[in-house]
C-alpha cells in the first residue's frame, strides 16, 4: 500500500504576509555640499577620513583631495594632499577651453555688450569690479578670462575671490578661447564656502584622469 504525504493548508493573514529580506550593502558616503565626493575612512588613521572624487575602496590617498579631522570639511580640519593640485590644474590646462561654460563666458565678454576688462593679467582684487579682471572685452580686443570654482560664483561682472580662482585662459578679440593657460597660483581646495565645485564637463575630464591614473597605479603594483 503507497501513502501519500500529508500536507498541512495554512492561510495566512495579511499582517503575516512574508517578506523578502536582502542582505544590505554598505552604502557609500559622500559629503553633503558635494555628492561627488565620496568620503572614506583613513586606511592608517582612524582619527581623519579621506575625500576622493574615486569610489575605490579603500581609498588612494594619492588620488584624494586631501584628508580631514571632521566632516563637512574647514579650512582648519582639511590636509591638501599634495599630489591633487598638479593633477587638476593639468586637467584644467587641457580641457578648460573646451567647457561650455568657459566658452560661452569668453563669447560675452567679447560681444559688444563685454565688459571693458583691459589686458592686464594677474591684476586685480578678489571679487571686485570687472574693470579689475585680468581679462578682455569688447571692440575685438584679447586678453584673459578666469575660469574659477563654483562653489561661490560671483556676481555678473564681478570676478571671485582669488581662493576660488583656478587659472585663466588666453582669449582673441573674437571671443574664441586660444588657450596658453596660466595657473593662478592662489586656488584653495577647502574654503568656507565649501570644497572642490567643477563644472560636470571638467569634473567628468578630472575623474576620467584620476581613474587612468588609478589604474597604472594598480598595474604597477
């Protein structure tokens, strides 16, 4: 004789309606200024987090900005990683004449209704009238345009304090960028303001560098 197994009906409630549960991932935290920078733990020091434009675990130090003692950054708690700013500024030797938002700056400032900057570069105060800029204006004359942070954007005709200012850029009289950039020399990382703000077309070229460089760190090693 063949017994068949018996199987028990159980209803269920809608109050024990079974779920399904997933192992939770570990999230990656960035900063809240600036969701582009991710934030890390110091992989030899507990007491300092690293911010990185990489979500590499665990971070590169010689990739990050720069590390700090207390999140959201100040000038105060942030170190420079000394190896960032030569890699910014080579991206931004680069490719700043080919971000929209530099062109379309260089193409107002050459139309007849420019600011009549001068030719002057390297001169005037930060955040100060546009006749202080180390630029150019109208009537088909050349000369120089900042290309700075956007953390804190200065006001039309105004240029930005000298701690938001990256470098400037080399423009004809007919508003078309030539290049031949030139470092400012005077750019901060961390203000009060905040950290690090590109454009998305530069931050796009100066996270693409960082992970080529990344990568031949990895291939060395």
């Amino acid at each position: 004789m063949f017994y068949r197994p018996a199987f028990r009906s159980v209803r269920l409630s809608a109050s024990a309606t079974p779920t399904l549960r997933l192992r939770a991932s570990r999230a990656l935290s960035t900063l809240p200024s600036n969701p582009h920078v991710y934030v890390f733990k110091h992989p030899l020091d507990s007491s300092r987090s690293v911010l990185t434009l990489l979500p590499t675990q665990p971070p590169n130090v010689d990739l990050s900005l720069g590390t700090t003692t207390s999140v959201p950054p100040v000038p105060d708690s942030f170190s420079e990683n000394r190896h960032f700013h030569p890699i910014l500024q080579s991206v931004l030797a680069t490719h700043a004449v080919d971000d929209p938002s530099v062109k379309q700056q260089a193409a107002a400032f050459a139309g007849p209704g420019g600011f009549n900057l001068g030719s002057n570069k390297g001169g005037g105060d930060g955040a100060g009238g546009a006749n202080r800029q180390a630029g150019m204006g109208g009537a088909n004359k050349g000369g120089w345009i900042h290309v700075s942070d956007e953390r804190n954007p200065p006001d039309w005709g105004r240029i930005a304090w000298p701690e938001d200012i990256f470098g400037s850029v080399e423009v004809d009289g007919n508003g078309s960028l030539v290049g031949n950039w030139q470092n400012s020399g005077t750019y901060r990382i961390v203000t009060r303001e905040g950290i690090l703000g590109l454009t998305p077309y530069l931050r796009e070229k100066l996270v693409q560098r960082l992970k080529e460089l990344e990568s031949e760190i990895k291939q060395r090693d």
